[in-house]
C-alpha cells in the first residue's frame, strides 16, 4: 500500500500540470473540510436550513467520516492530490486482508471531469498490478461520475445494495 510519502505514486504528466501525492498532515484540516463542503455540500441545500445549521451538519458530517475511515483502516494511506504542488482533493487507501482497496477519492469542482482522477488512479493502480492483488472501491449508486471512472478504468460490480455498488478491478 501506498504508506508513506517515499511510497507514493510517481508524479504524473497532465496536460494540466503534474499531479503527485503526499500524505495529509494537520496543516490540511482547512483544506480537506472545503474539498467535503464542495462534495457533501450541494446534497444539504435542497433542504433549505439556515447556513450556519448547514454549515454544523457538514462538520459533524465530516468528522464522523474521518474518525470512521480511520478507525476502518488504521494502516491506511491518506493523501492530498495536488496539482504543481497545490493541493486539489484526497485519496485514501489501504492494502489490507490481500486487497487493495480505494477506501475514498475527490478531487475540488474545478478539477472534475478533466482526466484528472483517470491519469491518477491509473498511477495508483500500478501498485496492485505489480502486487497482483485485487483492488476494490465503493461507489454511491448516485454517483454517475464515480461510476463511470471506475468502469474505465477496467473495474466490475462485485455486489450492491441500496446505496453502494462494490465494484473490483483484477490486475491483467
């Protein structure tokens, strides 16, 4: 598993600039919240509270799924995404119980749907391929985006139920 910083993907050409990792610190704690406020953030608004109540519930939201992705995978690797070395998402794995699992990935609006989250998974694949272990990801069914991406980057449904699709990848 990706562990450390002098374990990370090799930095990565885009027509953007060059996409690397690093593993997060508590300097990112602004950071990370605004890249959940930018995902999590739109669900909230169709149902009209006041900001502040919006703004409460997408921090309770957030550490609950921080403290939960940590406790889940101890060992796991938790790393921004930056662009030119400016932060722009997270990635989160872990390589537990012989699979390599994509636990969480996002990447801020400005970003999306521009081959970004494509050339990185493809870099972080190569870990499991050389490892020939199976990687997996959770996908929210509602997630099209997500769903596609994981779909070209070779991976299948493994099972679902009424939120999450499990889909898996097996190295070639």
């Amino acid at each position: 598993m990706i562990r450390n910083e002098a374990d990370t993907v090799e930095p990565v050409a885009t027509p953007h600039g060059t996409l690397a990792l690093r593993s997060e610190t508590a300097a990112d704690a602004v950071f990370l919240f605004g890249l959940h406020e930018t995902v999590k953030g739109p669900e909230l608004a169709p149902m009209g509270v006041p900001d502040q109540m919006r703004r409460n519930l997408l921090e309770m939201q957030f550490r609950a799924m921080t403290m939960g992705y940590r406790a889940q995978f101890p060992d796991g690797y938790f790393g921004i995404v930056t662009l030119d070395e400016v932060p722009i998402g997270r990635l989160v794995t872990d390589d537990s119980e012989g699979w390599f699992h994509i636990v969480h990935i996002a990447l801020l609006p400005e970003w999306r749907n521009r081959g970004i989250s494509t050339a990185l998974m493809t870099a972080v694949l190569d870990r499991p391929r050389r490892m020939g272990v199976r990687c997996q990801a959770t996908i929210a069914l509602d997630n099209f985006a997500s769903l596609c991406l994981w779909s070209r980057l070779g991976f299948t449904e493994r099972e679902r139920d009424e939120i999450n699709l499990i889909a898996e990848w097996r190295p070639s």
